[in-house]
C-alpha cells in the first residue's frame, strides 16, 4: 500500500531534479542569455511565467512564504525585461544543461526510463485546488528525456507544494509564520538563509513569533514546544496526504520502480546543491 511516507520519500527524489533550476551555472546562463541576470529575477520570473504575465497578488499568494513587499519588487517589472514564454524557455533550457552535464555517462535509457514513470506520475496527479502545479501541467510535455524528467518533477513538486499552502492555511498559519515555525524545530542556521531568502523584517519575524509563542507552539526563546511540534507533524502528515495521490495511482511496484530509478540521478545531483538552502532540501545521510 502507498502511504504518506513514501509520499515524502519520492519528494526527496524528485525535489532535487526540480532544484537545478536555481542552483546551477547552466541555469544562469540560460536566462542571461534570454537577457534576464540577477537570482531572485530568475527565480520569481521562471516559476510564475506558467501563470503569465501576473502581478504581485497573485504570486504572493501562490508562493506563500514570500513576504509580500519582495514579491511586490518584482512584479510587474520583471516582465518588461523577459516575457513569459521567453522566461519559460530560459529555464527549461538552463535544467536541460545542467542535468544533461550532471548524467554525463549514464546509459541513455537510465533517464529515458526515470522520465517515463516519473511523467507518469505526473499525469495522474490530481489537480483541483493545486494553481502552480496546474499551470505547469498545461504547459507542453518535452520530448527530450532529460527535459521531460525536470518537467515532471517540476509539476509534481508544485503539486505536493499547493498541498502544504493547503495543510499551512488549515493550521492557522500565515507565510511568515510558518517560516518562524519550522527554523523553531531546526534552529537559528536556517533563519540566517530563510528569512533573507524571503524577504522579512526583523520586525515582521519577531511579530510572528510572538503569535506563534502566544498560540503555545513556540517558546520564548524562539524554540518549538511540545504542543508545537505535534501540530507541526501534523501539518507535515497533511502535506503527505494530499501528495500521495500519485503514487497511490501509478501503484506500489511502478513507485518503488521510479525511486530506483531516481536514486543514481539524484546522487549526481545533490553534488551541485547547497547543503545550506532555503527549500529546506537536505542532503540524505
């Protein structure tokens, strides 16, 4: 039976292949060449270009836990330097040749075959509700297997992502917040790379803590309390929940056939990720 752990299990398959985009040099490249420079122009521009040419608003809340005045120094700028589509290219571009240097050696039918299930699984998630995962799944499939992998992991990703705004928003959370809660579980290092990472103040971090401490679910101090943590595993558990649908689809033995797969690729990968990431994705022990 599929259950929410191997939902989370897959995640941190298929996160890694998604990160390339904003992590690697090709990445980079592919958008100065399309004539884009700067990171969080990238970043803002080729996740939201499947949604088109939007405003602040509706990114703001599609990514959740973006301070809204970052955002709002993005958009709708952005798009009088690179258009949507042309944003879109760039950066299917830049993960082609980043993952392509990455799966130098391998037999091609090692990606093809990854490609393939991981589509799949896909193609079976259920997209009600799900606005980024939805907007990735209109966009067309590639035909190239390296392409088509990132393309798949891309959209399950946003999939899984739409689901914990959806478990978050259940909890009572807002985007500030829900930062302020998980650095509580791991600690003041993974402030000093979200909280920059997302835009917030000093004084917007602070007021979060004070309602998360005010709620029972953090310490005076900053930590996680008991009461914090079981409703933070419940948030985790949700999340898992709504993004095993997938592989509940595809079956057990095509899922645990796709982390076969994926494992080789994946430990290629994280050689170019940061071990310190806002995501948070952390390198498996």
């Amino acid at each position: 039976m599929t259950t929410p752990s191997t939902a989370r299990r897959l995640w941190s398959l298929f996160e890694p292949l998604h990160a390339v985009t904003y992590f690697t040099p090709q990445a980079a490249e592919a958008f100065e060449a399309a004539g884009l420079t700067g990171f969080w122009r990238r970043y803002f521009a080729g996740r939201a270009a499947a949604l088109g040419a939007v405003g602040p608003g509706p990114v703001t809340a599609a990514f959740f836990g973006f301070a809204p005045a970052m955002v709002s120094r993005a958009f709708p700028g952005v798009w009088s330097r690179i258009s949507p589509p042309n944003a879109l290219a760039a950066r299917a571009a830049g993960a082609e040749a980043a993952l392509t240097d990455l799966f130098a050696g391998l037999p091609p039918s090692t990606v093809a075959d990854a490609a393939d299930l991981l589509a799949t699984a896909a193609c079976s998630a259920d997209m009600p509700g799900r606005v980024l995962a939805a907007a990735h799944a209109d966009l067309p499939w590639p035909s190239d297997p390296v392409t088509r992998l990132w393309h798949a992991a891309t959209i399950l990703r946003e999939h899984r992502g739409d689901g914990h705004v959806a478990a978050l928003l259940t909890a009572g959370v807002d985007g500030c917040e829900s930062l302020v809660w998980r650095v509580g579980l791991d600690g003041d290092r993974l402030r000093e790379v979200t909280q920059p990472a997302r835009g917030w103040t000093d004084e917007e971090w602070q007021g979060a803590a004070r309602r998360l401490e005010k709620r029972g679910w953090l310490t005076a101090g900053g930590s996680v309390t008991a009461e914090g943590r079981d409703a933070y595993e419940g948030v985790e558990a949700l999340t898992d929940r709504l993004a095993a649908g997938p592989w509940q689809r595809i079956g057990e033995a095509a899922t645990d056939r796709c982390a076969e797969l994926l494992a080789p690729l994946v430990a290629r990968v994280w050689t170019v990720l940061p071990d310190d990431n806002p995501i948070p994705l952390r390198r498996p022990a």
